[in-house]
C-alpha cells in the first residue's frame, strides 16, 4: 500500500483549495505557539558559540534535567545514563523505537482512535492491528478487546496517553489491566505520553512508567513541543530500561547520529527556567474546552467532554457526510477539522482545536449551529 501524506500536513496544504465557496478560514490553533523567552533565547545564543562533542544518546546535561523533572514532578525514576535517549520529537522517537524493536511481519495492537502512527508503523514493516474503543464509554480503551485481538504474530501495545485526538485518559487502574495483558502476552508497551500539561480532569496524567512493577518491557515516547511550546525546536526523548534503550539508540545513530546541540542547550533552558511566560496560555484552555463543548452541545453536536488535550472528537453524523466530503463542508464554512477516519476512527467524526480565541471559538459554534440547522430543514 503507498505510503500516505500526514493527515494534518495534508489538511493544512488543502485549506486554500476546498471545493465550493470557502468562508473565511476562523483561526483555530491547538498547542501553544509563543516566542522563546529571553533566557532560553540566551542559552541558544551562547550554544552556538560553543563546539560540543558528539554524543549520540544527547546532552549529558539534558538528561540529567529530564531525569530530575521525571522524579520530581511525576515520581517517575529515570537513570540518565542508561536510560534516556534524546530524539527529534515524539514522532521521532516513536519511528525509531518501532524499527528498532520490531521486525517486518510483527503486528502491533493499537486501541483507536489515535494518533497518526499508522505510517511510522508501516515503515517498519509491522502490521497496525487497530482495536476499537466505543464513544458511549468515552472512548475507554477496553483491556479485553485488546486482549481478543492478541495472535501470534503480535509483539507490542501501543498507546497514546493521554490519547489524541479523544482526550481520553486512562485510570491507573485501567493502564495497569493493559500491562497485564501484555504482561501475559510478553508484549512491548509502547507509549507516547506527549500531553502532560494538558489535563483539565478525570482520573489525571498517569505515566506508565509508574507501573513498572507490573511489566518492565515499557517504553515512553514524549516531546518538549506540547508542553513548552517548543515546536520549532523538534526535541523530545526515549525513555526505556536499558536491554530496549540500547537497541533504540544504535537505531538512532544509524538515522540521524545525533539530535542538534544548539537545540539541546535551549531544552535545558526552557526546563530548568521560569515558566511564567507560558502557564497564562494553559491557564485558558480548560474554560476554552467548556466553551467548545458548550457551544457544540447548542449546535446539535455530540461530544464527550475530553479529560485531557486541546481538542475535541466531535460526532458530526447529523450532517449526513463523511471523511474528505466532511473536512470540506466545514471549511467552506470557515472551520477547520480533521476527519476522524485520520485518526483510525469513525469517519463521521472530526477533530476540532479549541486553542484558538474566544472570539474565534464562538464563531466556529455559531457556524456550526448555522450549518446544522440548515440540514435539519431540509
């Protein structure tokens, strides 16, 4: 099968040509996109001045940081010599461990709708074996579906927690029934944890390192990007016990021997500095996610409140279309969403952003409630 585009690179790129005639685009963001502060901005400066070994796991000094942030802020322990490894990005990090921990014809279980694995995954030559979750149980990944889906081909779990693009988020309880699972089926967990600041409710952020005693074939994929607007930058880490680190850091040398270090030195920074300059832009986006689920639940739109992230997986059926036919309706309405079959979910469904304004958040609901009510009289 081709290789498909990024779901979300090809949305953006087709924005300006959606068939038929296309409202003003309402600007919606999601994460955070703010300039670097001046002391992080200081770090990069004096980085690029400097001539910095090689060092293939990443910056000593980095690692250090990550490993005191973990334990200090989520309990987590994390040796930083031996087991964390610095990538380009979460999406970085999750390619590699896939090519470096499976083998061609290994099948991997994913509970859906998730995020946009499906091509890293093929490029490893493994087979996504995708498990549904249900809507009416807020998307509650079902610890017995996954273990029905299990064959002897399957070597690893994947999850998103906390999960884009439903904002589901797993109970201790329930993340250790999947470990058990996999723990039954000597399956590699694997985890991409890239939302950690972006909880508003539920059970809360529960990282799986947490449950190691449950099974310690876990690996945790995250990213700087999410959590301190630190996209540009593309950095973000492994974290594994060593008998999986090593094979993911001989993958990555092969891929791209080393993250950049100039980008690295600006990670300690924006880390270790104040977080004044980015806590006001989390700060808003619960009240914005109760104004999007408000403004939809008027519109005749469905949604489960999501525990966590800065989007919602709105059920759009009343509309009556589906997948591209769907995303280009709501752009020639001004809103732009990305339909749920991206994410492997129903196709009747769209991730909608509410990191935008107030404003603008109020003008995608009162378009959607202008274009559902419009169906309804026909």
């Amino acid at each position: 099968m081709p290789l498909q585009r990024l779901p979300a690179l090809e949305l953006a790129e087709r924005v300006p040509d959606a068939s038929g005639p296309c409202a003003d685009l309402i600007p919606m963001g999601g994460v955070p996109v703010l300039p670097m502060p001046a002391h992080v901005v200081e770090a990069a400066r004096t980085a690029a001045g400097r001539v910095f070994p090689r060092r293939s796991r990443g910056s000593a000094e980095l690692r250090r940081t990550i490993s005191d942030h973990l334990r200090i802020t989520l309990g987590v322990d994390a040796d930083p010599e031996a087991e964390l490894l610095i990538t380009h990005g979460a999406q970085h990090g999750m390619s590699v461990v896939l090519r470096a921990l499976l083998d061609p014809g290994d099948e991997v279980l994913v509970p859906a709708p998730t995020y946009f694995f499906d091509g890293m995954i093929r490029l490893a030559g493994v087979r996504p074996v995708y498990v549904p979750s249900q809507e009416k149980r807020g998307w509650d990944h079902d610890p017995a579906a996954v273990e029905a889906a299990v064959t002897p081909a399957t070597r690893a779990l994947l999850i998103c927690n906390p999960n884009n693009p439903t904002g589901y988020l797993p109970s201790r309880e329930r993340l250790g029934q999947l470990l058990d699972v996999a723990a039954r089926h000597g399956l590699i967990v694997l985890a991409d944890e890239s939302y950690e600041r972006y909880v508003w409710e539920g059970p809360g952020y529960q990282p799986q390192m947490l449950l190691r005693d449950r099974h310690p074939d876990l690996v945790t994929v995250t990213s700087l990007s999410k959590n301190y607007a630190f996209t540009s930058w593309r950095v973000g880490y492994v974290h594994a016990p060593a008998h999986l680190l090593e094979p993911i850091h001989r993958a990555l040398e092969w891929d791209v021997i080393n993250v950049g270090d100039v980008a690295q030195a600006a990670a300690v920074a924006v880390l270790t500095g104040p977080q004044d300059w980015i806590e006001p832009s989390f700060a808003t986006l619960r009240p914005r996610r109760d104004l999007l689920v408000a403004g939809l639940a008027r519109a005749g739109l469905k949604t489960p409140p999501p525990d966590a992230g800065v989007f919602a997986f709105v059920d759009f059926g009343p509309l009556g279309v589906a997948g591209r036919a769907l995303e280009d309706l709501l752009l020639s309405h001004g809103v732009t969403a990305l339909a749920g079959d991206a994410f492997q979910g129903p196709a009747t469904h769209a991730r909608v952003l509410y990191g935008g304004s107030t404003a603008a958040l109020t003008e995608v609901t009162d378009r959607l409630a202008s274009l559902t009510a419009g169906v309804r009289s026909t």
